[in-house]
C-alpha cells in the first residue's frame, strides 16, 4: 500500500516516473510534493546515473516515491509496465528521442493503452531537428541556448552558471505542460503527449536578452554583476564584505544620491538620465564603490532600505539557509531515512492556502516497493517471486 500521508492537492493521480540525472526528477518532484502517488520505475541492477543513493544529491530528487524495479528490455517488463500505465494518470521519461519507441512503449503504444495518460519527456534538443538524436547535457544546453554569452564579466569568456540551469527549468516546463495537460482531460477524457527539451528550456529562461535581439536587434554580451540595460544595479564593496544595490527609476536615483550623501550626482550631466549613466556606468560604479566601501552592509542596508531602495548581502549558502527571511518562509523540509535519521531537503517554494507540499518519504531503495506494487497489479506471491528469480524486476 502506499504509504500514508496527508492528501495534497495532487493526491487523486499517478505518476509513473521512468527518469535519470536530474531534469526529469525534477519535473516528478512537482508531482510528488503535492501528493501525487509517483512509482519511479528502474532496472534490476540501479543504472540511474548515481553510485551513492544515499548522496544529498539523491536524497533531494527523489523523495516521496515508490520504487519497482523492472527490466523494460524483456517481454514481461514492458507488459507489466504496460499494465501500471493502464491505471496511471501520467509516466515522465527522459531518454534521447527513439529509444521509447524503440522498447515497444513510446507515445502510440501508451495511448493505445491508456486514452487518458499524460506523457512528458524531456531531451536534449527536442524530439524533432537535426539535433533531436543528440546526447544532451546541461552545460551543453547552457551554452548552445546563450546563457554562457552573457554570463561572466565582460571580455571574460564564456562562463556557466552555478546552477543547472537547462536541466531544471526543462523539469519546471514540463511539469506545468502536463498539469496544463491534465487539467483539460479532466473535460475531454484524452491525454496529450508533452514534450520540452534543456536547449527549449534555456533559450526560454533567456527572457529579455532574447527580445532584445528579436525585437531591437542587439546581440547582449556579459556583464558581470552589472545589470545589462540599468545602473547603478549591481555590486558594491562595503567595509566587511560585498552587496547588492539596486537603484532603479528617477525617484529612486534622487533617493540614493542622498542616502550616499552627494545630492548633487542626481543633476550632474554625466548621470542624470538613464542613458547617461549607463554610458558612464565605470566612472559611476568606481565613484560608488568609494563611497559604499567607507560604511558596513548592515549600515548601508538600513540606510537604503529606509528609502526604498533593494539591497542586500551577498550570501554563501550557508548563511542563505540561516537567513531568518528563508527561515520565515519554510524552504526547508525534512524526512526520515531509515538508517540517517531525519533529513533536511529543499521544500516547494511555493505557498498555498489550505494545502501544503507532503514530505512523506526518503528517496527509496532500488525495488523497494516492488512485491507490494506487483500485489497491487493482482499478481500472486509465487508469480512475483518467479519474476525475481528471471530478473524482470
């Protein structure tokens, strides 16, 4: 039986979960932090890509599931995954384009079988292209989809983020595609196939940057902490460290040349408008960075925020999770593992009235759940010990 827990807000569907790596596991994770009964399906021998399932890493991607192990490559696997996708709401899979069909379970044969399922995959560059049998990786996706070019400080090179960024946000569209899927089949009674990719998801999370070429034809380059289009935006040294400053719109620079104590600099003509400042952005950041360093951040902080304008510390993610704002508001939730204790892992970052995310579980064991998920499908204890024996599941 599944184990219990409180309903979410998801918790009528079922999610079949075929993922590897991180951004499929990321857009299950949705699914399973909002109470969706998510089976994550995966062979015999553990192939997920980690050598440690107890890392952090694994930890925090796949809590909140049930485990069935099933060799997908035999007659047996593909019938009893076949009979799960009977009864299931959606199935993530994350395979290079091909090799679903390839096993006898791509989009046709799972809506043959299951007229309502909602199937998501996520690839590299797309189910269809030139590129579509590529492998794909996020640092890849993060260069081919522009995010390296304007990363870094300018005339730097090319630099990836700190974060996969490809990788989870793909996870993130795929996931709202297939609630959006979802929630239309709860008028027409049909699934749809959603598919997105980590160079779709990247070229999106461009934003701006794009439409700065597709609209005004301008090719963005880095740079560095400045913001591309506004100054002063960006990073300012203190006496005991570094910080953000935002200063954004003509009120809010009046605002700040008083807080740093030069009235004057809002009338001067090398910085009053927009325009002017950002064509002057080196001298007026070096005349800042003077200014702001003479004082601590917490000074400066005080001082700004007393006048309306954003800033901030530049903080380590030690000091991100003892900030008291992300205390406030509960980014971090916890499991029980059985042989580590409670666990702390990130929580949905998202508030809802009335409902909360459900943290039920560790990430399971390879096949954990196998003999009570096989019960469930009706077979017998000798049916599923005989599968055992043939290395089936």
């Amino acid at each position: 039986m599944r184990p219990p827990v409180a309903a979410g807000p998801l918790s009528r569907f079922r999610i079949l979960d075929l993922t590897r790596i991180r951004s499929g596991p990321t857009c299950v994770k949705q699914f399973g932090d909002w109470g969706a009964d998510v089976i994550r399906i995966e062979p015999p021998a553990d192939a997920s890509g980690y050598a440690d399932r107890g890392s952090s890493d694994f930890q925090n991607l796949h809590r909140n599931k049930r485990s069935l192990t099933l060799d997908l490559k035999t007659e047996a696997g593909r019938e009893l995954l076949l009979r799960l996708v009977a009864g299931a709401d959606g199935l993530v899979e994350n395979f290079r384009p091909g090799v679903m069909d390839r096993l006898g379970l791509g989009w046709a044969a799972l809506h043959a079988r299951n007229r309502g399922l909602v199937m998501g995959s996520i690839s590299g560059f797309g189910q269809v292209g030139p590129y579509a049998a590529r492998p794909g990786f996020d640092q890849v996706a993060q260069g081919m989809g522009g995010l390296m070019s304007v990363t870094g400080l300018p005339g730097q090179g090319p630099v990836r983020a700190g974060i996969p960024v490809a990788d989870l946000t793909a996870g993130m569209w795929c996931a709202m595609g297939m609630m959006a899927a979802l929630l239309e089949r709860e008028v027409t009674g049909q699934g749809r196939w959603v598919q997105t990719s980590l160079l779709q998801a990247q070229v999106a999370m461009l934003d701006f940057q794009a439409a700065r070429w597709l609209i005004d034809g301008e090719v963005p380059g880095q740079a560095g902490n400045d913001h591309p289009t506004a100054t002063p935006m960006g990073v300012y040294p203190a006496a005991d460290g570094e910080m953000t400053i935002a200063v954004s719109g003509a009120r809010m620079w009046r605002d700040f040349c008083v807080v740093i104590g030069r009235p004057a600099l809002a009338d001067d003509p090398d910085y009053a408008t927009p325009g002017d400042r950002l064509r002057n952005r080196p001298a007026l950041n070096a005349l800042i960075g003077g200014i702001t360093a003479g004082r601590a951040i917490a000074e400066w902080t005080e001082a700004l925020l007393a006048a309306g304008i954003p800033c901030g510390p530049i903080n380590a993610i030690d000091q991100v999770f003892a900030d008291p704002q992300v205390q406030a508001l509960g980014l971090v939730g916890e499991v029980e593992h059985p042989t580590r204790g409670p666990l702390k892992v990130l929580d949905q970052p998202v508030a809802m009235s009335g409902a909360a995310s459900v943290l039920s579980a560790p990430a399971p064991e390879a096949g954990e759940h196998s003999a009570e998920l096989l019960a469930e499908l009706g077979l017998t204890p000798d049916e599923i010990e005989t599968l055992k024996e043939r290395k089936v599941t």
